[in-house]
C-alpha cells in the first residue's frame, strides 16, 4: 500500500520539475544563441523575490492567477476546454463595477452581493457556450474563443459614456465603485497591502477540492472527463453535466477579476488588467488541476511576472524582461510533453509492478502447495 | 524451419515474463500457440515482432540468426503481426490504409492498387481497394489487417487472437484464408484459447504455461481436453446450468421495442445502406431503408431466475438492445417493463439504482475508469448507492467504497496488489472480475451480461459463471449476449437468434447445437430451431418472430 503511495508522489512531482528544469534549460540556451549570461538573469529575478514589496506583488498576483487557473481546471476535468474564462472574468469584473458605483448596501451584504453579479455573469457568459454545445454540438473550444471576442465589443459597448462609462482624464472608467464593496485588505507596511480577496480564492481552492473529490457530483464530474463512455453507461448525463461545468467553470472564472476590481482598482477602466484568463490555462496545466499544484504553479507564474520587470534596469547589462515570457511559453509546452510521457511511463510502471507482484504471490502460492502435496 | 525460437528468457523487474520457452515453426505450417491470458504469450509474440528484446535466447529466422531493434527489422525479415484489435483508419480507404508507412513499396496510386487486388486475388481474401474502411464489418477489417501485413512483404504472419471477434461462418472462412496462404508457402503464429479452433487450424500446437512451453502436440494426437489440461494445469470447467430455476414473475418484459439508427456512429455493420455496398461476402446485406432499424419490433419477456441468451452475428442489433435496456439509447417505440413499472423513459442511473446491472460489452470504454484506482472504479455506476455514498448520496463514503472494494477483490478472487492500482494494471480477467463483483453487489434483479467472459481466462471464465449461475438461483433475470456459443448454450434457459434488429428464432439450450444456432444467426433459419432437423422456415422471419411464443415453455 505505502509503496503505492510513494509511487503516487513520485509521478505527480516527476512531470512538474522535468518541465521546469526542461524549460530552465531551454531558456538558458535562448539567453546563449543572444550572447547574453544564461544564468545572471536567473539570480536577478530571485534577488528579487527577496524585497517584500516584491513578495506582496507576487501573492497579489498569485490569487488572481489562482482563481482564473481553478477556473480553467473545473473545465479541463472534464476534458471541456474553457478558453474563455478571459472574457468572462473581464466582463463579469465590469459588470460587478458598474453596480457596485450604483448599488450600496452595508459591506457584509455588499461583498456577498458582489461576488454573486460576478459569478452570475461570469457563468451566463460560459452558459451560451455550453448551452450551444450541449444543443448543437459546436465545440466549446471554438465557442469560448468567440465569446472572448464578442465580451471585448460588448465591453468596449457598455464602458461608452452614453451607456455607463465615465471619462476620466483620457481613461475610461465606469465609476468608483461604493466604498462598502471595497475588499478590506491586510497592510503589510511599506510593502504594501495583501488583497483581501486572497483569502477567498484559497477558499475557492479547499472548496474545488471538496467538491471535485468528496461529492457524487465531482465524482461524475471527473468519471465524465476520464471516460465519456463510462460515465454515460454509469448514470452520468452527460448534457447536463456539460453545462453544469461551464457554469461552474464560467462562475469561479467571473471571481478572477474581482481581487484587483474589489481591492485596488474599484473601477473598472481601459487598464484593467487583460489576459489573465490564458495564463490561468497555463497554470492550471502546469498545477495538474490539482488545487495544491495550481498554487504551486500560481506563485511560480505571479513570481516570473512580478521579478522580470527588474530585468529591464539591470546594471552593467540590461536583459529583456521578455525572458520571463518565453520561460512561460516553454514551460507550457515541456508540461504537456513530460506529463503525458510520465503518465505512460507511471502506467506502464505500475502494469509492471503488479504483474511483478502478482506472479511472486503466485510463486508462493505454489510452492506452498507442492510442499502440502509432498 | 522458417521461425525458430530457443531458450528465450525475459525478466521484467521482478518477473519472468517468459522463461526457456522453445517454439519452431515450419515453412508452410500453421502453428498454434494457445495458452492462458497471462501466461506470456503476448511478451513471446512481442519479442518476436521486435517490440521487445529477449534477455536470454535467440531468435533465427530462416535459419539465419537475427536480432530485432523494433518492428521494422521484424518487418524487413518478413515477420508481421495482425493484432487483436485492428489498427485500422475508419474515414480511409483500403487502399490508404494498406499503404499507410509502406508509400515507398508500390507509391501510393495505382501501382499499390494492383498490388493489393494481386495479393488479394492470390490467397482469396476478397478485399476491394477502394471500399471505406467504415463500411467494411470485422471479418473484412480483420482480412485488410492480413492484407496489409502481406502488402509488406511478410512470409511470416502472427495473429493474435483473431477469432475472438469472429463468428463461427466467419472463422471458417478466416480459417481458409489461412489455408491459402500455407499453401503458398506461408508460415502462419496463430495465437488462440479456443481450443477447438485450434485442433482444426493447427499443423503443430505449442502450449505455455506461467511463461514457459509445457509441451508441442500434433492435432491428430491429441484432443481438446489434453491440451485444456496441459494449459491451466487441471480441469477444464463447462459452463452447463444444473437444474432450471425459472420462475413465472416476469422480470423484464419488453414489448415491440424498436430503434431506428440515429447519426450512425455507433452503427458499424448494419449501416451499410444503398449506393455503398458492403464489400466482402460477411457483410451483411442489409435490405435497403431496413436497415434504418436497429431494432425492429423486438418483444421478449425474461422471468426471475431465467437467463435469456441472446445470439447473433455481431452488429446485428445487440448493442442496441443493450443500450435500450440501460437507457443509453431511447426507445423509438415500444415499452420496457421492469417488475410491472414502465421504465422505457427512466435515464439511466434511475433504472441502475433500481437494480438493472450491467456487464458491458466493452469494459474498457463503457465499464472502468482505466487511469482511476480500483476503489473507485468500485463506486462508478453505483456513485448515489451505499456503500459508496451517504447523506442521501450526495456525498462520497470514500471509507466505505474502499473496505468494500476491498471485499470484492477477496470474494471474486481478483487477483491484484492492493485496491489503489489503477485498472489498467490488472489484467482482463481480473478487470472483468472486478466489474461482476461491482454489479453483483447491488443486488440486481435484471442483469445484462454482455460478452461477459470475453477475453477472460478459463479460471476466471468458471468463477464469472458461477456467480451468474448463483445469482439466477436467487432469483436474477439474466440477459446474456456473448460471441461464445458454448457459454450461450450452457448458461441460458431460454434462447433466441437476433438477426438484422430482429429476434428471428428461439431454440432450446438443452438441444440445439452451436451449428444449428450459427445458422441461424446468417439468417438461413428462422422461427423456432429444432435439433437434428433445421426447420425452414425461412419465408417468414417476421411472422415467427412475432409467433414465437412470448415465454418459453419450459
């Protein structure tokens, strides 16, 4: 049993750090073929990570990256491809902005009220994908991607200032929002300020958890991804889990914007952040769309994002902080490399093992009863 | 000697997968080589195909020593391999997937066109060029393998196993084309557990045993239960039912069920309408808009403690059937009953919490989750049913589910390390053992056992029979669809033919004969079979179905 076990860590951890050293290295050569240190740029980035405004960065950034990750993970659990968790974080974010500047009701249902507009919108936007999925059989893959395209007109639309939108300076904002929607943060000084929304994106974290390995439903939900076919014949109906997913998937991925929405910005302007959404599918490939590994990877992808600008200003050579993004698009292509390949290694390993373990046990067995017959 | 094979000997970390094994094969012979699941005849056959190296042992071929890095060199020496499961372009043609890697043999036009229907017509395999893949049934697929392993220039061909898919019309004919091809010259590795066959087929017979040769026969020598004995070491089990356990109460009662073909994936060989005529003799020629009816007016009723064998040439309806039955598929008309309650709307996780379990056809796609642990694997199709769930199913009883898996794999013998391997790591048998025991467990009152000891080994085949017969005791209606006419005969109480969507005839297990059922599943006979004299009464397969009695008299 315990060998098992150990085994299971072995394969989980393998794929990641095969990836990261896969990608390290790439990287390295990349910085060789410019002329440049392969390994300065290395010890920049984590000089870096040493300052705690830097720190404070990182897990903000963390938790956005989190939320929109799980998002993406809900999906891939069930082998859906939610790619557009980008534009329904972005839209649920402006939708949340605008009420939260019309809307005001005491925080401790201002919050709450919040939250539900952004997962409502966020899951309404994922919804038309599923339903049209579910009905007619396009593919999400191609859906999501429209949809991001048509949120971005439908922003661009609903932030003009006939509409709800309010020119400021040669921004475009929709309001600052009513203070009692602000996301208490925690002040860590000079540092700077952790957001408050941190803690309900680790909460997002345990509850993915609880429902993806402790209910009926999650178990249907990721018999349904393993097996299409088995599901089916186990009693799984498999439409309505579809669109139960993207529901699901479309809501988390509505909370992704509010950490910044509800504890920075208060408004949702032309320089809210975009994109989230893809990185968050990096992330929940490199986590596995394991809870704990997608922090993991969150941090690692917030720590590129938030060390490399450094880069830009180091002395006496100054590197691109485009490094960091190269590193990321390697990592992403070493994941899906190394995990398939140590997930037919560990499959074949285990095949082994048991047969190994299964023919001692039968020589045993056999010996034991020749002894008997003599 | 055109193969010859001595002292091969490989270690897997912990295992000796093969051990000394000897096996030489003549030019112009067909050689068996049968044995248990397990017993290592696939490491040797990979060996041999260069797909894995032996650690002890040579390989000569033609009296030439060789070793293989990978397939190709066993290609290039002449070796090719049909394997079980065909490996076959659906959306191609013939002609595109014989040269599919092989475009520098003949180019990929006409040349390899000529080509093919040269060889074809050279050892009678009947094969069209130009037919789609798709519309071709599993004797055609499996003579496009042969082809295209031919195609290659092989003088050696291994087939494993490739009867298992085969009807009994469709064997001998296989069994011709091998004929043909010893003829020419060619030596032919068939791999079987079908002891039968084998003694019909065979010039010599190699039996292996826990990864070691235990002995060659010679057909003429020997008989199936010698050989059966020198493979598992000891008793052969049959799968005859004692005494009948057949009650009145109506179990399952279904009425005028009929399904018409929907988008025509899940179709294979009986979709073959119109301007695409299905190539090759086997195939069936379904009568032009008939064919839109997967199942066409199929009325039976099964009681407590009956089994209700189903037989038939596959993809004639019995997929169907069974997914009406589980509700994968809904009934165009018709009505299902299950003890008097209308269920032909129920979805399908309703009618398996209300006892309707489920053996499928094909364990891997529609009964394991292959990358999850056994334990879980346990919980699937019964996630809302204790003692996999609690709290009105809503939550996982992931204790519960796992000291009762545990219980599973010491009452059915499966045989495995612990209940946290994958089921991909266990073996068919084992598997399959896994999946009766799951459904066993819930009690069902209605079982549908399709195939269920396909691909098993002999041990596990009595211990799958034993708890169906078991549980028929107590009470259980069984529906049984299996390519075994054996186990069909001995296991059922009542038997029926479907043919082209239809129940077609109804026989008596006690009497009749595989022969005279495997006629009837070619629809040559028809209505109710008699033994010794085939009763024709061919002109009205609609009508005796409908006049064949609802119940069997027992």
């Amino acid at each position: 049993m315990k060998k098992f076990d150990k085994e299971r860590v072995l394969l989980a951890v393998a794929g990641p750090v095969i990836a990261l050293v896969a990608a390290v290295v790439l990287t390295s050569f990349v910085l060789l073929a410019s002329g440049k240190s392969p390994i300065e740029p290395y010890t920049l980035m984590f000089e870096q990570a040493g300052f705690a405004d830097v720190q404070v960065l990182i897990i903000n950034q963390a938790g956005v990256y989190y939320l929109a990750a799980l998002a993406v993970a809900v999906g891939f659990r069930m082998n859906l491809f939610n790619i557009g968790v980008d534009g329904q974080y972005r839209l649920a974010a402006m939708m949340t902005a605008v009420v939260g500047a019309h809307v005001s009701l005491p925080a401790a249902l201002q919050i709450p009220f919040l939250m539900l507009i952004a997962v409502l919108t966020g899951a309404f936007w994922a919804g038309i994908a599923g339903v049209l999925k579910v009905t007619r059989g396009v593919s999400e893959v191609v859906a999501t991607i429209m949809l991001n395209a048509i949120a971005t007109s439908l922003i661009g639309y609903l932030t003009l200032t006939e509409v709800w939108g309010q020119p400021l300076g040669n921004n475009q904002t929709t309001g600052v929002m009513k203070e009692s929607g602000w996301f208490p943060g925690f002040d860590m000084g000079d540092a700077g300020e952790i957001y408050g929304f941190t803690l309900i994106a680790v909460l997002a974290g345990i509850l993915y958890w609880l429902v993806l390995n402790r209910t009926r439903f999650g178990f249907d939900l990721r018999a349904t991804g393993a097996s299409e076919t088995a599901a089916a014949a186990s009693g799984v109906d498999a439409k309505r889990m579809v669109l139960t997913a993207m529901l699901i998937s479309g809501g988390m991925a509505g909370l992704a914007g509010l950490p910044i929405l509800l504890g920075d910005a208060h408004t949702y302007s032309l320089s809210f952040p975009t994109g989230l959404g893809f990185t968050g599918i990096t992330i929940a490939l490199l986590g596995r769309n394991n809870p704990v590994g997608i922090a993991f990877a969150a941090l690692l992808v917030a720590f590129l994002d938030k060390a490399s600008p450094a880069l830009d200003y180091a002395t006496p050579v100054a590197y691109d902080k485009e490094i960091a993004v190269i590193m990321q698009g390697l990592i992403v292509i070493a994941v899906v490399v190394s995990y398939e390949a140590v997930r037919v290694w560990g499959l074949r390993r285990q095949q082994r093992r048991v047969g190994a373990e299964l023919a001692a046990a039968a020589a045993n067995d056999n010996s034991k009863k020749e002894v008997a017959a003599r | 000697m055109s193969v010859e094979l001595a002292g091969i000997t490989k270690r897997f970390p912990g295992v000796v997968a093969n051990h000394d094994i000897h096996l030489s094969v003549g030019k112009g012979t067909v050689h068996a080589l049968v044995g248990e699941n397990g017993a290592g005849k696939s490491t040797l056959m990979k060996i041999l195909y260069g797909m894995q190296k032996p650690d002890e042992g040579t390989i000569a071929v033609d009296g030439e020593q060789v070793t293989f890095a990978s397939p190709a060199d066993a290609i290039a020496r002449g070796i090719g391999m049909v394997h079980q499961h065909f490996m076959l372009a659906d959306y191609l043609t013939v002609l595109e997937n014989v040269v599919l890697g092989s475009e520098k043999l003949y180019g990929i036009g006409n040349g390899a066109r000529e080509k093919i229907k040269e060889i074809s017509a050279r050892y009678g395999l009947g094969v069209r060029p130009d037919a789609l893949v798709e519309d071709l049934g599993v004797a055609d697929r499996q003579r496009v393998e042969i082809l295209k392993v031919l195609y290659r220039g092989a003088r050696i061909l291994i087939l494993d196993e490739p009867t298992a898919v085969l009807v009994p019309q469709e064997v001998d004919a296989l069994f011709d084309n091998l004929r043909e091809l010893k003829a020419e010259g060619l030596s032919v590795i068939f791999i079987s557990h079908k002891l039968g066959e084998v003694l019909s087929v065979a010039d010599e017979i190699t039996v292996i045993r826990r990864g070691t040769t235990v002995g060659t026969a010679v057909p003429a020598e020997t008989t199936s239960r010698q050989l059966a004995e020198m493979m598992v070491g000891s008793e052969l089990p049959t799968p005859e039912t004692a005494e009948s356990t057949v009650t009145d109460k109506p179990v399952i009662q279904v009425e005028g069920l009929t399904v018409y073909a929907a988008g025509g994936a899940s179709l294979g060989e009986t979709g073959t309408v119109g301007d695409t005529p299905a190539a090759g003799s086997l195939a069936l020629d379904a009568a032009g808009g008939d064919a839109k009816r997967v199942l066409d007016d199929v009325t039976f009723t099964i009681h407590a403690g009956e089994v209700m064998g189903i037989a038939g040439v596959e993809g004639n309806g019995q997929t169907e059937l069974v997914d009406a039955l589980i509700g994968l598929k809904n009934a165009d008309s018709g009505a299902i009953r299950f003890i008097g309650e209308e269920i032909t709307s129920w979805p399908t996780r309703r009618r398996r919490e209300q006892g309707v379990g489920y053996i499928p056809e094909d364990r891997h796609r529609h009964g394991l989750l292959l990358e999850a642990p056994l334990w879980e694997n346990r919980i699937l199709g019964h996630v809302t049913e204790k003692p996999n769930s609690k709290g009105k199913g809503r939550w996982l009883d992931i204790k519960g589910a796992q000291a009762d898996t545990r219980r599973i794999v010491e009452e059915y013998d499966v045989r495995t390390p612990g209940i946290d391997v994958t089921a991909a790591s266990l073996s068919g048998g084992n598997q399959q053992k896994l999946i009766v025991g799951r459904e066993m467990s819930h009690k069902p009152r209605f079982l549908i056992a399709a195939h269920p000891t396909r691909g098993v080994d002999v041990g596990a085949q009595a211990a799958i029979w034993d708890q169906i017969r078991e549980a028929r005791r107590e009470g259980l209606a069984v529906l049984l669809i299996s390519a075994d006419l054996d186990e069909l005969i001995g296991l059922s109480d009542t038997l029926r033919v479907i043919y082209n969507g239809r129940l077609v005839a109804d026989a008596d297990p006690a009497t009749i004969t595989p022969e005279e059922l495997g006629s009837a599943m070619t629809g040559a006979a028809s209505g109710h079979l008699e033994h010794v004299e085939h009763e024709e009464q061919s002109s009205q397969v609609a009508e005796a179905a409908e006049a064949a009695p609802e119940d069997e008299a027992r």
